[in-house]
C-alpha cells in the first residue's frame, strides 16, 4: 500500500518497565508513596501540579516550596504541609492527569472525553486509532480504557508533541498499549488498516480523514467513529462524508455543562428585609463594592469553598458558580460501521 | 474484545439483541426466543428469520428479515448527494416534476406558486393540514402493497402521487412529508449486539424514571470521575437497572472488582446487566453483596424459610412479570426469574457460589476501596456514605448520581465535614442536532430529563502539624 | 415609488367601536362578565377555548356543555360548572389568547414572544411592522404593547388569514392600532417606508425582506430589527444581509425553556430500601407497569397536578417535566439601525 | 416615542448614556457629567467631546468623539463580503501573502507548513504561545502610533507585521488574533439612549448578583406573563435595582399604575429606572408605596427625628458611593443622595408629592390590582404574597421571579392553597451564537446565571355547586 510509503514517522515503543509489576504506573495500587511514582499534588480546587517524586528534587508552587523527600512513604491521599500551606498528595487519574498536564494545545474538557469514551464503546481490549494527540489528555483516557489487552494509535502532523507523549507513556506505565505517530491522518491514513474498532478525530478537516476511518476500521468486528469539531460548517461536511462511505447511525450532539457552588441560604421575611435591609445576600457573603475581587478569590477556590464557612446543615442551596461558564465547546458526532 | 466478536458471529436463540430503525429514534433491546413476534416503531418481523444470519443491516419484505448490503445505503447516498449539491429548491423541483409526470390526479392549479415557494423554514408558513384526509391511498392499499413486497422507496413515491395536497406544500412540510413517511414504511433495521450505549438509549427514551434519568452522557462522567478501568476495585450501590453495573463490569475488562450492594437475598432488577450477555470472564468481577450483611455489619446466612424482606405484593409481582417481558433474565441461569425456595442441588451451588462472591465483596469492602459509585434513585446518599465511606482507602474516589439536586447537596454537606476534597457538582444539557444541507438546527423536542452528579476524592484528616513543623526550619 | 404600485392589496381598518369605552377589549377591566366580551375558559393546564359571549350560545368541550347565558354578570376569575366539570371564566391576555387561538399555522412560544417584544424594544406609541401574521399570536402581543398611541402593521400573503386576523383585532378592540396587510414583504416591501420604530420578520428567507425592512424604518429615529430562523443556515444569510445593509449590534441568540412540575419528594434510607423496595418512587406516584398512561395523565393535568396530591409543607421538590420538551424553536437575530 | 424621541437628538449634559465598542461585548451605563473621562474596554475619551453630537456610531481619536457614518461601516463590510466569497483558505493565503510581502522580519522556515495548513478550526490545532513576548512593536510604539491618529486598521496591519508568530498560527489563531486586535484597538463606539435591553445587558454582565441574575429574556417573560400593558394596575416588589420597575413603568406608557413596595422612607436603590430619564408623563405611573406602612396596614406619617429603619452602616454607606458613582441619583432631583433629614421648602413639597402617590398606591391595592410582580433576590415570596394576594382582584396575574427554586416551590404550595390556576413554573437557558462563514458556533463562554419564574392566575374560590345544581338538570 501507498499507505506504508507515505508515512511520515513512527516511534517504536519501548516497553522496557511494562513487564514490572512494581515500576511506575498508572495502574499501581500500593498505599504509599514510592519514588518513581507519578503524583497529583492537588494544592486547591483548579489548581494541581503532577510530579514524578524523586529524591532531591522540590516542588515550587503557590504555597511554597514542597521536597519530594518528605512526600516518599506518604500515604496517597495524605496531606502534608509545604512551606506556606499544605496540599494532598494524589494518585494519579485520566481526569487528575488532565488538569496537572503541561498543556501545549487546547484541550478536551472532562465531560466531552467522558462521553466520547461512550461513544467509542471503548473497553479493555478495544483497538483505537486517535488524532490528534495534542497535550495526550484524551490519549491518557484512552489508553487507560484499552488496557491491558488493547491499544491506542494516537497521531499527531507536530513530532514534539508526540515525542513528549510518547515519554508520558513511559512514565505513566501505559507503553505497553500505546503506539504514538507522526502522520497527517488526512493526507495519509492512520498506521493501522482493517484493524481497529473505533476512530476519534479532533481534526480541522474531518471530513478529510473519515475515508481513512474507514479504512482503518476492522471490516469483519465494524467499529465505531466519533469526531469533535466547534463548528456547525464542520460538522456537515462530516456527516455528509460518513454517509457517503456506509456509515449508520450518525447522529450530532453537544453538551453544555454547569457547575454549581454549595452555599448557605439566606432568606428573609418582607418584614426583616425592611428592616434591615438584603445586606444578607441572598446566597453567599459576597456582594457590594469590592465583590469583583472577592468572586475572584471565590473562584479561586471553587466549588470547595464551602469549607471554609460553617455549612448549617439542611440550609443549603447549590447556586450556578462561576457567573460565567463554558456553554460551548465542539459538537461530538458519531457513527458505526458495519462489519463487511 | 476480539474473542467476544468473533466467537458468535451469528444471531442464534437466547442471545439478546439491539434493534433500531434506519432513522428510527428508538432503541429496542430484547432476548431472541423462539416464535417472538416483533414490533418496535411499525416495524414487524418474525424473529425466527434473523436466526443463522450475521447482526448488521437487515431489510424486511413480508415480515421476513433478509440481510442487506451496506453497499446499498451508500449507492443511494451518492445519487442523493450528487443531486443535493444544487441547493434544495432544485431537488424540490425535480421531486416535484416527477411527481406531475406519474400521476394525472394532481391539481394543477397551485404548481406554481409552489414551484416559486422559498427555500427554507418559516413555522408561519406551515400549513397544519390533515394529511390522512387527503391521501388517496387507503391504509388496505398500503398494507396491500406492502404484502406484495412492494420496497420502501416505491411505496413512498405511490403515496406521494396519491397525495393530493403534496404540491401545495411548502418545502419544509413536503420534506417532512417524505421523511415522516419512510420512516413510518421504512423497512429497513439494524439488528445488532447490545451495547451500553444502545442499552442507555434504549431504557433512557424508554423508561428514564427507571433508570434515574441517567443519560449516556452522565454515566460517562459517573465512569470518568470514578477513574474506573482494568484492575480496580470499585463499590457500586446501583438503582439504574443495573446500568452502571454493566458499565464498570465491562470497564475491568474481567480484572478488579465490582462490588455491587443490593437488596433482597440475589440482585435482581438488573436487566441492563443481563442484556450484556458478559462472559464468565468479565462476569467474574461482578460480586453481589446484600444490604442486610452491610447493615449488620457481617455475612448473614441465608433464611431459606423467611426471606429476609418482604415483597410489595402486587406492585413486585408485576415488576417481576415486566422483567421477564423485558428479558431481565439471564439466559441459562435460573436467577431473577427463579422462585426464591430453592431446593435442588444445583440451587444449592450456585446459593454457596454467591456466598462466596459475596464474602470476596465484604472482604474487599473491609480492605477498602478504590472508588465508591452511588447512583440512587431513591435512597439517601448519605445513608449509604454512613455506611460505605469510612471504609474507603484514602485518595479512593466518591462520585454520586441523582435525579435530584437536594440529596446530593445533603450529600456535599456530609463530605465536607468528612474532610473530601477535589469535590465537584456539575449537571449538563445534552442535545441532539439535525444536520441536514439547509436545514441544519438542533432537535426541535427531545427527552430533556437528567440527573446531577457529585464527585469527591477521600483524603486523609490531617496529620499532625507537629510533626512536619519539626523537619522545616521554615514551616508556617 | 414602485412599491405603491407593487403593493397587493390593503385591508383597510374599520375602527367603528375603538371610540366607545364600553366596547368589547381585551383593555377593558370590569369587574363582570358582559356580552359581547371575550372570555377564555379555563378548562385545566393546556385546555383553554376563547368565546365571545354572546346570549342563546353554548361551548361544547371536554366537561360537558357552557351556555353563555350562565357566564354573563360572573366576575372575571370565577370558577362555574358546565355539564360535565367546572371551568375558570379568565380575562383574555396575550399570553392566555395565543393559547386559546384558532391555528392556523404553527405559533411562536410565549418565551420567544416575551423576548421579541424586549429585543424590539417595544412600548406604547412604537410602530411595528411584522411579517408574517400568521395565527396572528404575536400580532396580538405586539398590538397590545404599542397601544394605545401606536401601531402595528403586520403583512403576510395569505389573505385568508389576513382576513381572519382583521377580524380578531375588531372583536378584540384592537382595529385602531393594527393595518393587516396582504403582502409578500420580501419581493414588495413593508406597507410603510422611513416610518416604523422596529421590524419583525418570521419568513422563510428573511435576508430577502431586510433590505426592505431597513426601508420601513423610520431614518431620524432608527429602529430595531428582529429576525426569527428555525435553521443556521437562514440565521447565517441574514446576518450577512443585516451587516450588508448597515445594521449595527447584530447578535443571535436562543433561548432553551424548561418547565417543571412541583411533587413531594420522597427519600428513603439505605435500610428503608432495604426492607420496602423503591416501590415509593423517588418524587411522584407514577411508575411500574402502567406508568406510561398514569404519566400520560398527569401530563394532561400539567403543572398543576400537584393540586390534586397533599402537598406536605416544605418536602416539595420540582422536577423537569414533561420529561420530553421543545429543546428548539428557532434563533432570533436582532440588530440595530441607528437614525441617519 | 416620537416626542421623547426628537425631543432632544443631541447629547448634552445631565443625560444618560449607553455606551458599546463596535465589537465589544459590554455596555456601559452612565450619566454625562461636565469634565468627565469615560474609559470602557480599552476604550478612553473626554465625555465632553461627545456634547452636541446626535447620538450613534463614533470614532475616537486621541481620546475625542467624532460621528461617524454608518455608511462607512457599510463599505468596509461589502469590501469584506466581497471577498469572503472565496472559501476562508483563499482569505487566509491573500492575508498572509500580504504580510509576507510586507515584511522582511518574518522567518520563512514555517510559511510552506502554514499556507498549506487546514482551513477550519481544530482545538488541538491551536499553540498556546505567548503573543506580547513575540511582538516586534512595543507597547509605547503602539501608544505612540495611537497618539499619532494612526486607524485601527493600519494599527492592526502594523501588528500583524509586527508578530513574527503570525504566519505560523493556524488559521483559527490568526482569525482570533486580527479578531482580539481589532477588539483591542478598535477605536470606534456606539453612544446610545439607554433602552431597557442595553440597561438590562450592562447590568447582567456587570453586576448580575444585584440584580437577581435577571437576564433579558426572564424579564420579558415576566412582563408576557403578567400581561403588562397600557393602563393595566400593578403592585410589584422589586428587588433587581429597578429594572423590572423601570420596565412595567415604561409598559404603561403613562397610563395605568405601578405602585412600587420599598424599604425605607423613599424608593431607592433603584438605579435601573434612573437611567431611563423617564418624562413626567410616563413617570406618572410610578407610585411608590413604604413596606412599613404595607404591613402597618395604613399609610404612616414620615418620622421626621428617626427614620424608621437602620443602615447597616459601612456597608450601606459604601453601597451609596458606589451607587452615586452608578449615577443612581436622578438628575435634578436631591432624591436617593440625599440626606433623610430634609427641612426647605422644596423638600416638603416633596414629600407631600411622596405621600400623595403613596395614598393613591394603598387605594389601589385596597381596591385590587390587576397584576402582582415579586421580582426577588432574598426576601421569601411568600411572606410577600401573604400581604398582597389576598388584595388582588380575581383572575388577576401573579409573577414570581428570582434566582433560588426553593423559594418559589414554597411560593408554589402557597398558591395551590390558595386555588391559584394555570401554575408554570419554567426556567431557560438563554445563549449567544457566533454566526460568522465557516466559523458558526455557540459563544464559548458566557454568563449563564439566571433565574426561574412562577406565574398564576388567582381565581375566584368555587361557588357552591347547589347554585348551579339547581339550574342544570343534568349536573355532574
């Protein structure tokens, strides 16, 4: 095949630790903190750093600076106190991997890779092609999902980025089931023909890789293709291109979440609003002149913010937070292929 | 996944199935047995016809299901693209022009202004006129035809020559018109392999009260937020029909386990799990533990004379009867369907197999988890948090689905003071959009109800600040 | 101008009983029922009829017969017996007639009403031109807000209906401020040029009639234009249409409504379930076998259903309900034209 | 409208001012004062250069207004219509074939990579670099190119020049680049009356919290479903800083009456209906009414020596300020700024005018109103309703808006007690879409803040059935 002359790039894995029930991995599930281990030091609520522990070496963040020393031998889940301010110490998680990532594009929210994994009927065992890889948030979900029989095919045009996964791979135990590749899917295909059993793309043109998808779907198990794309434009000529090469069951959908903040709720009468007026606000403590910096501060904290004020419980509401939310990030369409 | 695939490649007796209509909305799961008449969406077949032939696209001509090639939808894709690269109101013309050269009994006299009609929407100039009152066909000439093995398109194009009022129309109804009626003499099906995506949309569209309005989308994020995937340990209290159960199970992939709490001596009400068809494999995750033992704090034998609670008489013997119509049984086990008094040596086996499932659960419980799932319907989370969250591993993940916001805000209170963090409470608006060329907007009416998920992760109370105050000269 | 020419033909008003106060009007507030009022009968959530009193008259429906006689000299708001149940006699709003009207084409919801009428910033004395009329619901709303010192034209190219609504305005004491117009606003324009305050358009291909509506409004005082498309594609050619032709602040938004119903929520302990089943289904009563007629039912009953149950003090709860619902209407595009 | 409309076409001193960039997202409300240094979204000119221009479209150079004419707006956008014709990659080759023409510090290693890139947008697409440290021109050449008079267009080109990273973005970057330059440097503004839709936008996205959340569209629902309209009679609380007041007022147009329930010894905290700078016709209607005297049940005198409720002292204090800062106070007027403790003459005039429009306010909702709005931000519905409902007139309209269900399901149970018919309770979702070619999508972000309402009809309670009975003879 053409296909074969064509590619671009391939980085052959390197499963060298995968075979070592004790090396670092996602999948590892001791109570204590080893070095070489991958760890979530979640600081606030938006704001956590993923580390490799390693002696001698330290964190600097927001509260401080923190030495890995004191973290080896730590309970996963433990708090442990910085130079100005303690954090928790986390296992790492495709969701807690993806808020600590070093982001080099835009990235997936939580809610579409949670619904893309659905779309894609993913399972232990499933061969995936994906593309591109971007900053490796969905591949680490992916990947996680196929292990330990499947595999992931993840393609990227930009070698550095896949470079980096492919690393990320290593660190995270998720070699064994991940092959990373620099190729244009549009241009030349995925690495895999007659092979996989679901296709994700997040390309500019989908409609230039869905020929592709097909191609590179099993002909005899079928498979299935979801892609993500924010415009409207692109996702016709999407649909269009999966119906004209025998996909069924196409269908669009989009989701908007909201995230909400739990507060203490203030009500009062006509009469204790006469008399001393809705200085109360209605839900929270902010409000008034300088409530800018303190929504700010608020936000800063999230959804936990809550904690620091003493919830009286029954009295409690869940209001929308922040005021401004995501209310659109790419549509998801989906289809199957049907074994030939 | 491969072995799974392969090892049935075609449809027998016993096995369950996905049915859908080509541009059908809905979903149908059901149990193949012998003799079964089915109906889903005007549909009707003989299930006898798909025995022996492989899942995928079938066509129905006199109630029998015949294989059909995916080639075909493709063919006639191509001829409907290539002529809807002019813009609509050429296909409109051409649709009409045929429409006029077949059939004498149309009424000239309105042709042009709706030749001349614009292109796209306006609910303004939607006529609500009866359709059924103009058609010239009669329902005896469909059904007739359709007996004849006349094929979908054929008959969609006599009932358009039938139509008197098809070419006062506007186009938005004359496309409606046409796709409204295939869809009605559509004979065209997918009959596949459950999965849990056509499962979810099966029982969402179906019956989301049953379910707890959970949507496909939501049960991803209950999976994500959980971080489930092969080798962990994960306990479950499930009131969706065993939706999430199924979802975990096939999560671990036969690896890990998924400790599912429920009532009664067996789980039972789990026909989304049994519509898996999951091998012993992957089955073997799946341990049962009943609420009682939780509650007493240990295994409790099992009272062969005095079930251990008591059965809602009536309403639980039509529940039972509705399970079994909806296949809740597992094919080849006697569980759910089978009376609760078992005597048989077999009974006895597999009694002494689910305590043992059921000990491996306790015990895991005991150990602690690595994710906690509670997808009630019903039952106060916090009930089951009482009970199941002091025994999680610390860093272990809580994620927690409802139909309503008031208990899991209850719930949020109760991990707060627990110390959880990472806690989040989110719900989503999930909508489906038509794409169509011109006539591209989102679903105009759709199921709308949902649920809202909170999640959390368990840390450890606070060590002593001491302790680390003594190793930093610095500390704060 | 050619317009003149062009122009199909005018339904000229008659406004015989606009100068009498005790004349029939949706504006008269009495205390009791007259003849020759209109009057909506309430017959429960989604089943309303609109009559015109009139003595000798009966209103067949759901719960049996209504002879108007009965109904004359009730105040407004009572509750009074038919043959077969009882009936709410109400005062006629906009919101209560497009409930109750004669269909003749599919209506726009009171939600994208109440926001049109915002958008066109509408208030008495505005001149509004809108096409088409339709079923004559949103002409309504509009005539109501520019009386008494406004007006109202309104086109469409169905005389018929034209016909209709002319009539509806008469009997509705409406005939003063409102000229229905038999015209296709996108080949001939609006019925007045340099003249009106706001313009509305429901038309299949609006970009067509939007040069003419910045003809219609007024050059000195500039005006509002409003734009309702089910489909992106005709929101995407008007937008292009409305910058084309100088309209300044164009936006597009949507509105997604949900309504609920209010039941007594009902929360079990894990022990509870335990020993009694969910057969208390979580909010409501409805559920197992038959649950589908029973929800039929109570969708029948509507929002008001909880009526029927004990409402225990502060153990409600509202849930989404239908459980089906519109989730799209159409967008509205809105856009500015400032005075020359 | 026409009065009020070519009453005063220029802008002058004292006036309300609604001020939007082109492209901009927010509009501010203001009042023009002498000496005044407007400054709105990067925006920054002397509010005195504004005075005795007609209202609309400016340009502002070195921080003066000058009108300018729509038609230039007009032919830039055919110009660009023109060309966006041609598919978005022939738009994005000539762009950058310009700048790659016009400049010679643009490094060529990457142009081939970029020409050939795709057209539409991918998130993974997108390189998060950081624009400023790879900009050539520094921020005081752009200062100084301002100073100078330099257009918007010619600064954006010169930046454009400028950003050695340019020709290598993706073209989604690009476009969002030129599109935030633009946006940044864009020199030209709307200056408007303030309408109910600028005044309502301002508010919502500036300061939702104080208003209720009430979006645009909930307001409108409010006034759809209370049927408000000329010469209707209606009691309204208010707690969204005036704007439903402002909105009911402005319905009435001059006939009919809103009687305003406030605390304190005047309305206040009301700028919403401030900037409306409604005329005393339309003002007309306006009747404020002390909640004192609502639940006194009598019209009380002013206590002169205490006023009869407190301020929450630095709070409040800091709230007027800021409210002066908000131009709350009416122009002309000592009202809302003023003292409590009033002595001259002008002043007990009026507060003679105060008490004259409250007493006619207590008559009204002794006698019964047509309509009752509760638009709340804290206080409890029902404690409101148990005051007024009782005094409405049957089949009257209730509307209740604000921002927590709760309060509304208790307002709910209130009123189904009450026989109140034709309940709804309904929230929406309200969002804005980007419609550009080939780049149609909903906002990516937005506020989503808002708020749900409950509307009723109060009937009147069932007559006895004999009455009827008695003259059906086949009654039910």
């Amino acid at each position: 095949m053409a296909k074969a002359v064509e590619r671009l790039k391939t980085t052959e894995s390197v499963d060298s630790n995968a075979t070592d029930p004790n090396a670092p991995s996602f999948f590892k599930y001791e109570d204590r903190i080893e070095e070489g281990d991958t760890a979530i030091v979640y600081v606030c609520f938006g704001v956590t750093h993923a580390i490799v522990v390693k002696r001698g070496m330290t964190l600097a963040m927001k509260y401080g600076a923190l030495r890995h020393e004191f973290i080896i031998g730590k309970p996963w889940g433990s708090r442990i106190s910085a130079t100005a301010g303690y954090v928790y110490l986390l296992r790492p998680s495709s969701e807690l991997w993806s808020r600590s990532l070093p982001r080099r594009t835009q990235i997936l929210y939580t809610h579409d890779c949670a619904l893309i994994l659905q779309l894609l009927e993913i399972k232990p065992g499933s061969v995936i092609c994906e593309s591109g890889t971007g900053s490796g948030s969905l591949s680490h979900a992916l990947a996680m999902a196929v292990a330990p029989t499947g595999h992931l095919y993840t393609h990227d045009i930009d070698e550095s980025r896949t470079k980096t996964v492919e690393q990320e791979f290593k660190t995270h135990g998720l070699s064994e089931v991940t092959t990373p590749v620099v190729q244009d899917v549009c241009k030349y295909g995925f690495f895999v023909s007659n092979a996989c059993d679901g296709v994700f793309l997040d390309v500019p043109a989908p409609w230039e890789a869905i020929p592709h998808a097909a191609d590179a779907i099993s002909r005899s198990r079928g498979g299935r293709l979801v892609s993500f794309s924010p415009c409207i434009e692109q996702v016709q000529r999407a649909c269009e291109a999966m119906r004209k090469f025998g996909f069924v069951q196409i269908e669009t959908v989009e989701i908007v979440p909201r995230t909400y903040k739990v507060v203490q709720q203030n009500r009062q009468s006509l009469a204790e609003f006469n008399e001393s007026g809705d200085s109360l606000a209605a839900t929270t403590n902010f409000g008034g002149r300088d409530h800018r910096k303190r929504k700010a501060k608020i936000e800063e904290n999230g959804a936990e913010s809550g904690k620091s004020w003493t919830l009286a419980s029954g009295n409690c509401t869940a209001i929308t937070f922040p005021y401004n939310q995501p209310t659109h990030s790419g549509y998801l369409t989906h289809a199957t292929l049907l074994p030939v | 996944m491969d072995e799974s695939h392969s090892r049935d490649s075609l449809i027998k007796y016993g096995v369950f199935l996905a049915l859908q209509k080509i541009d059908g909305e809905h979903v149908k799961v059901f149990r193949l047995t012998p003799k079964l008449k089915i109906s889903h969406e005007k549909l009707k077949f003989d299930g006898d016809s798909v025995v022996g032939k492989p899942y995928g696209l079938f066509e129905i001509v006199s109630e029998q299901c015949q294989p059909l090639a995916v080639e075909k939808l493709i063919e006639e894709e191509v001829e409907q693209a290539s002529s809807s690269v002019e813009p609509d109101a050429a296909v409109v013309k051409e649709v009409l022009a045929a429409v006029l050269k077949q059939t004498d009994s149309v009424e000239g006299s309105t042709d042009e202004q709706t030749a001349a009609s614009p292109v796209a929407i306006a609910p303004s100039a939607l006529r609500l006129a009866v359709d059924e009152a103009r058609q010239e066909l009669t329902q005896e000439n469909v059904l007739a035809l359709k007996k004849n093995g006349t094929t979908t398109s054929e008959l969609v194009a006599k009932l358009v020559e039938g139509n008197k009022a098809y070419n006062t129309r506007t186009v938005f109804s004359q496309s409606k018109y046409i796709k409204r009626k295939t869809q009605k003499h559509s004979d065209r099906a997918l009959i596949l392999r459950p999965t849990l995506r056509l499962i979810s949309s099966s029982y969402y569209t179906k019956d989301a009260d049953r379910i707890a309005n959970l949507r496909i989308d939501q049960l991803g994020m209950i999976l994500q937020m959980a971080g489930i995937h092969y080798n962990k340990n994960v306990v479950l209290f499930d009131q969706t029909l065993g939706l999430v159960t199924a979802a975990v199970v096939e999560r671990l992939g036969g690896k890990g386990k998924c400790v599912h709490i429920h009532r009664g001596s067996i789980a039972q009400s789990i026909p989304c799990f049994h519509s898996m068809s999951f091998d012993e494999k992957i089955s073997s995750t799946f341990l049962p533990v009943r609420i009682s033992c939780l509650l007493a704090g240990k295994q409790l034998p099992y009272d062969t004379n005095r079930p251990n609670y008591k059965e809602g008489p009536e309403e639980k013997k039509s529940k039972v009867e509705e399970d079994v119509e909806m296949n809740e049984v597992k094919p080849g086990t006697s569980e759910g369907g089978a009376p609760f008094y078992e005597v048989d040596e077999a009974a006895l086996k597999r009694r002494q197999d689910r305590l043992d499932s059921e000990k491996l659960g306790l015990e895991l419980i005991d150990r602690g988890a690595d994710s906690l799932i509670i997808a009630t319907r019903t039952v106060d989370p916090v009930s089951i948090l009482e009970i199941l969250y002091p025994k999680l591993r610390s860093g272990s993940t809580v994620v927690i689905y409802g139909p309503q916001l008031k208990p899991l805000i209850d719930a949020y209170e109760w991990l707060v003071k627990k110390n959880a963090i990472h806690m989040q409470l989110v719900d989503q608006m999930y909508r489906v959009q038509q794409v169509l060329p011109d006539r591209t907007h989102p679903m105009m009416s759709q199921h709308v109800v949902g649920g809202f998920l909170l999640s959390a992760i368990k840390a450890i109370p606070p060590p002593q600040t001491v302790e680390i105050a003594q190793k930093f000269e610095n500390a704060d």
